[in-house]
C-alpha cells in the first residue's frame, strides 16, 4: 500500500535527464488507462521519476490491488502545503473512429493527439516536467501531488484516497485539481448522481396484449417524469448564473429492452443523471422518482403480482462551490496569464476534496473539454506551455514566507 522512492542521483554522469512536458505526455499517453483496465504501469512510471528526484510517494491501492491512487509530497511535509490533483483514468476509445493512433502522441501543427491529451495527462504530464524544479526550490509549503484512478466512471477510485489523507497530520491547505479549463480558473461545478432503473413485467403474444404487463411502457412513464422534472427547472430553478445551463438538469442516457415486436416486453432498463445546482439536494430529486416509482409499481402488480421496479444507485460525487473572493482564488489567479473565470459543464473530484476533507479547491487546467471523450482528442502546445509557466510562477509563489498562512487565513499579500 506504501511506496518510497530513493534518493536523488547526484550530478554529473548520474544526473537524471530533464524530460519536457511533451517527452512525459507521450509516455503517459501510451499507457492505455481506460477506466475498466489497469493503471499500474502510468504509476510505476511516475514513481520511478518522482523517485530519480528525491520524492516520496505514497500508494493507495484499491482491493484487488490492479489500480492505485499515489500522494507524494515535494518540500517541508511538516507543514500544510498545496496539492496539485489529477486521475489516471481515461475513456474508452471503442466505438469512436480515430485517425491518429490513440496511444501513441502525434503532433500536427500546434494540436498534439491522444486519449487524455486534454482529459487529463497534459495536466499530469505538466506536472512531471516540473518536479525537477520543485525538488531544487526551497519551498516554504510542500506542494503535494495527488493522482487517483477511476474518476471517469463516479470519482470512485479517490475515496480511498480521501479516507487515507483523512489519517494525515497535515492535509493540505489548498488543492487545484487540473482538469481542461484551457487554464482558467473554475469556482463552481455541478453535482451528479447517476441510477440505473430495471422494470419486470409480464410477456405474452401481442396479440393478446392486455394479458400482459409491459415493462417498456412502465419504463416510458418513468422517463416521462424525468422529462418533466427537467422542464421544471429549467421553467422555475433554482438557478445559478456561474453555470452556463443554471438549473440542474437531468437526463436519461441509455434504454434497453424487449425481445421482439410481438411480444409484450417483460424487461426494460435504463439509467438516469441528476446535474445539480449546489442549491439544490438531488437525494430529495431521487426520493420524489422513488415515490413515484413506488406507486407506479403497485399499480403494475394489479396485472401481475411479480411485477416490480427497481432502483439502483450507481454513482454520485458532490458539486463544486468556492467563492471568487477566496483567498485561494486571489493567489491562483495572480499566477496566470488570463483572470477570466470560466463555467464548466462537467464534475471533478474536487468537490470531494472540499466537502470530505475540507480542503479549499478550484479547477484550473489545459485544454478544453470541448476536446475530451473524442475521437481524436487533442491539447495544443500553447495550452501547456501556460501549464508549465503556472507551475514555475506556483513554485515561486510558494518559496515566499508566510504563503501557507495567508492561504489558510484566507488573506492575500
């Protein structure tokens, strides 16, 4: 569960040479992370390099020991630093057609493609490029880095992180987490919580289609009360201007079912999302489907007593809500060659950050997710290259005395 890396190599024939962000994100691009695979190989590699600098790393792995979350920490580990957060895990690319090889970085003009070029190894590859620079600096608050696995599928795989740095005698005192904001800094995301609904009926031949009890039309009242409680909100709210849609939202995303046209349907699946304002609770959402759900399945077992629906929760992670005033926002947002705050659309671990650990976050990263979960994902050379300058204003920000205080006394200098 526990790694530790080795002492840096001296100078001379033994120096470990420099790679550039662009050198890291063509090793982290093929190492083929997709969220139902492995992610082992991406952290042995970047525990190998953090290693050749003289860092610490931590691992925390999941139960069946083929994924793992890695916390290293770069500077005074006495102190409460700032951490730098990222996943591993990518999308899959099946189904999509590519023209560049997904797993291999290819450079055409100013765009570098891959899987997780913009979601998320740039950011990563970024990082990596600077751990020389960090380890050399002297630091005033650590910088402690934090890499999780299957973010993609619920934030599920940085729970266990979160429960480990819950033990920490020192948790950081603030978190960027580097997801695509084409490196502008994010305040706000929306929440989500994702089900998934089964309907059994009763099949019979559709010619006598009132002896049966059919799951796919139960299935189509239940969606249509999740099409009306979306219109809902977005007619009366609540609302919330820091998101480009500002109401939550909620959508049904896949349906399956029947077995043929003459045959009353006896099955039928679906799955669900809630988006939520931070305004609004979406267990109390889910608890008005459930009552609903409830009587439409009384109603079913008139026709057939095995008749029944079911609701399972698949995942959920909390919203995003900092406030532009915040102190780290102040500091943040000093470091970075565009003051514009920008809206995103998607979910990050950062909420749980925030609302488990208590730690104060925002998202601020290169790319855009205009480009993630596509064929053909790309992040351009410019974007990184205000990644990188970030990092090197960030290192010096955190050399000067005191920062770790006003961060965490919510001043700024």
């Amino acid at each position: 569960m526990t790694t530790a890396g080795s002492a840096r190599n001296a100078g001379g024939a033994n120096a470990v040479p420099e790679l550039s962000t662009v050198d890291h994100l063509a090793q982290l691009i093929a190492f083929d992370t997709t969220s139902a695979r492995s992610n082992l190989a991406l952290i042995d590699y970047v525990e190998r390099h953090l290693a050749c600098h003289g860092v610490d790393c931590r691992r925390v792995a999941n139960a069946q020991g083929d994924k793992a979350n890695l916390y290293a920490t770069i500077g005074p580990a006495q102190r409460r630093g700032v951490m730098l957060s990222g996943h591993t895990d990518t999308v899959p690319v099946a189904g999509q057609t590519w023209q560049y090889d997904p797993y291999a970085l290819t450079a055409c003009g100013e765009r570098l493609y891959g899987r997780g070029t913009a979601d998320m190894k740039g950011f990563l590859a970024s990082v990596l490029a600077a751990v020389p620079a960090m380890a050399a600096a002297d630091l005033s608050v650590p910088i402690n880095l934090a890499f999780s696995y299957d973010e993609e599928v619920g934030c599920l795989g940085v729970r266990g992180l979160i429960a480990d740095m819950a033990q920490y005698p020192q948790r950081p005192v603030a978190c960027v987490v580097g997801e695509p904001t084409s490196m502008r800094v994010c305040c706000a995301h929306k929440g989500k919580l994702a089900a998934r609904v089964r309907v059994r009926g009763k099949a019979c031949h559709s010619g006598m289609a009132l002896e049966g009890v059919n799951a796919i039309h139960a299935a189509a009242r239940l969606i249509g009360w999740i099409e009306q409680a979306a219109a809902g909100r977005a007619k009366a709210g609540p609302f919330d201007e820091r998101f480009g849609i500002p109401h939550t939202t909620l959508q049904v995303g896949t349906v399956e079912g029947g077995a043929a046209l003459n045959i009353v349907p006896a099955h039928c699946q679906f799955d669900f999302e809630i988006r939520n304002v931070p305004a609004e609770d979406p267990q109390r959402i889910l608890q008005q489907f459930l009552e609903f759900a409830a009587a439409l399945e009384a109603e079913l077992r008139q026709g057939h007593a095995d008749a029944c629906i079911e609701v399972e929760r698949l995942s959920s992670y909390p919203g995003l809500s900092s406030s532009q005033d915040s102190a780290l926002v102040a500091f943040v947002m000093a470091l970075l060659d565009d003051a514009a705050i920008e809206r995103i659309g998607f979910g990050t671990e950062g909420g749980l950050f925030q609302g488990e650990l208590g730690i104060p976050t925002l998202v601020c990263g290169p790319g855009s997710m205009a480009q993630g979960h596509r064929p053909d994902e790309f992040v351009t050379g410019e974007q990184l290259e205000r990644c990188d300058a970030f990092l090197q204003r960030l290192i010096a920000g955190l050399e000067q005395p005191g920062v770790g205080e006003r961060l965490a006394d919510g001043g700024v200098s």
